[in-house]
C-alpha cells in the first residue's frame, strides 16, 4: 500500500489573548503519543514551525527536524515524522490559524515541497525560496536555478491567477516548464497553492508527487460557486473515483460545508461520515481529511482544498 508523505496534519489557533497558538484539531492516524505530546503545547509568535509562519506571514518549510527550531524533535523522530510544513491564513492583519503538515521519509521517497516568492522590489519573477525534494536530486539542482515569469509554469501561473492549479499528469502539460527534469525523476502530478498576506510579496507553495510516493491520499479543489452560497468541485489529483462525490456542497454540509461556513480550516477523522467520496472502494476505517480555505485579503473564501491523508 502506498504511504504519502504528508502523515500528520495540525490546525494551531491563536488563543483568546491573540499572544500564542493553541492545537485547534489534529489528525495524527496511530501516532498516539505524539497526538498526546503535542496536544497541551502553545507557540508564541515566532517559535517553533506553526509561529514560524505566524511571524513570517509565509509558508515555511523544514526540510529537517534535526538542528532546526522544532520543538517537537525527539517525539517526531519516535513517531516517523522528518520534516514539515507550515501555512498560515489571514484576514488582514489578523491571523486566523496556522496549518502544519507533518511528513515522513518512505523508503525510495520521490516528491518535492516547494516555497516560491516575488518581492516585486528586488525581482519581476518568481524564484524559489525554499524546497525539500526526497531523492529528487536532479530535479532540486534545476529548481534552484529557475525563475518563472507571471503566468509561467505552474508557480507563474498561481501567482498571475491568486487561484490554486492542479496537474494531474505532469509529463502532458506543456505549462509545466520543469516537465523534461520531472519525468526523469519520476513526478507524476503536482499542486500549486497562493498565499497573498505578505505583500508586497507574493507566495505559492508547490507540492509534486510521484506515482508510488503521493504527497497525500488524494487531493481537491472546490470552488465557490457563482451567486449562490455553495462549493463546486474544481480539479484534483487521484480522483479519477468520482462515486459518491456531490454536485456542489452548501453550507454546514460536512467537512467541506463546515469550513465554507465559518472561513476555518477543518479537520475530521471520520471521511466515511463527512466526505466518504475521499475513501476508496474497499477501504478500512473511517479515514482522515484536512480542508483548508485560502482567502482573499477580505477574508472572503475563494477556493477550499481537500486533503486526504
């Protein structure tokens, strides 16, 4: 069975006096000691990875736990956890919560995680900030070097749109201008994220996965849809499996609805009640999900993207 990368996703919340971040919700699958290590702890602004990108208004990325301001570096270790991700979501000034994705290595691991960034003062493209890449090596040495214009390749294309992108077959898109360095390494599809609360500066995350080792279970893009108070399903990576999946999701429907409902990430362990078109035919337990809203500068959602661990 194939193992993703992401394993462990958190959802940290500023507390009631705005000065710290508290767990909000975790999906942390058998990890048991580390769900209950992480639980009781708090982040100030700036400590550790979720006030990381609390205090950066940008998404961050450990490529290492080891020698890095993690906090939970032994309890990760035990638990199979190398690395991680931090996204923060913004109202203004006003942070609304801080999504972390904790991930592990599998044997022959294949996948990028990337950080992109235009600081319009200093650049008129977008150029790699930050990236963790597996055993991607050939692929890593051609994305530091490369910029992308507005509109450009899949980073180029989120940041003129603000939208988030899907390729599900990396190796038949032509925007993907790394394509010829993906198909020697073996990445198959990839994801592109906007995050608008640092401006000037523009960012987007980039999440590319190979056939036997998926960033995540299964991906979505659900959408607002056009004068009325619901999500419509947009695109996808491994969701060729569309049994089960609604027409369009309102308000307070399950996972999904939930978070068109109230503007929060939102989590559930239980994908058989709240989004059982994620599960596949066959599959056993519940199942795990992530949804997170990007919004626009107002708050107001533009897209929700569903993750299932």
């Amino acid at each position: 069975m194939m193992q993703p990368f992401i394993r462990v996703a958190e959802i940290w919340l500023p507390d009631a006096a705005g000065e710290a971040l508290e767990l909000g919700a975790g999906l942390y699958g058998d990890r048991h000691a580390f769900a209950a290590y992480s639980r009781p702890m708090r982040f100030a602004r700036g400590e550790g990875l979720p006030g990381a990108a609390w205090a950066g208004r940008h998404p961050v990325i450990m490529g290492s736990f080891t020698g890095s301001t993690f906090r939970r570096t032994a309890a990760a270790a035990e638990a199979g956890l190398t690395s991680g991700i931090a996204m923060p979501i913004f109202e203004r000034e006003t942070l609304r919560a801080v999504v972390v994705l904790l991930c592990g290595v599998p044997e022959s691991y294949v996948g990028a995680v990337e950080a992109w960034v235009n600081d319009p003062d200093e650049d008129a493209q977008i150029g790699l900030h930050d990236g963790h890449y597996g055993g991607a090596d050939l692929f890593e040495r051609t994305s530091r070097i490369t910029k992308f214009g507005r509109g450009f390749g899949l980073p180029g294309t989120v940041w003129a749109t603000g939208m988030p992108a899907v390729i599900p077959e990396l190796y038949r898109a032509d925007r993907f201008l790394r394509r010829e360095e993906a198909i020697k390494v073996g990445l198959t599809s990839g994801v592109g994220l906007p995050f608008e609360a640092d401006p000037p500066r523009a960012w987007v995350m980039t999440f590319l996965s190979a056939r036997g080792t998926p960033i995540v279970g299964r991906f979505e893009i659900w959408v607002p849809e056009d004068g009325q108070p619901s999500l419509v399903y947009l695109g996808g990576i491994d969701d060729a499996d569309t049994a089960g999946r609604p027409e369009r999701v309102a308000p307070g429907e399950g996972l999904l609805g939930r978070v068109l409902a109230t503007g929060m990430p939102g989590a559930s362990d239980a994908c058989r009640r709240d989004a059982p078109w994620l599960l596949p035919a066959g599959a056993d337990g519940d199942g795990e999900a992530l949804a997170m809203p990007l919004l626009d500068p107002d708050g107001r959602i533009k897209a929700v993207t569903l993750w299932r661990l």
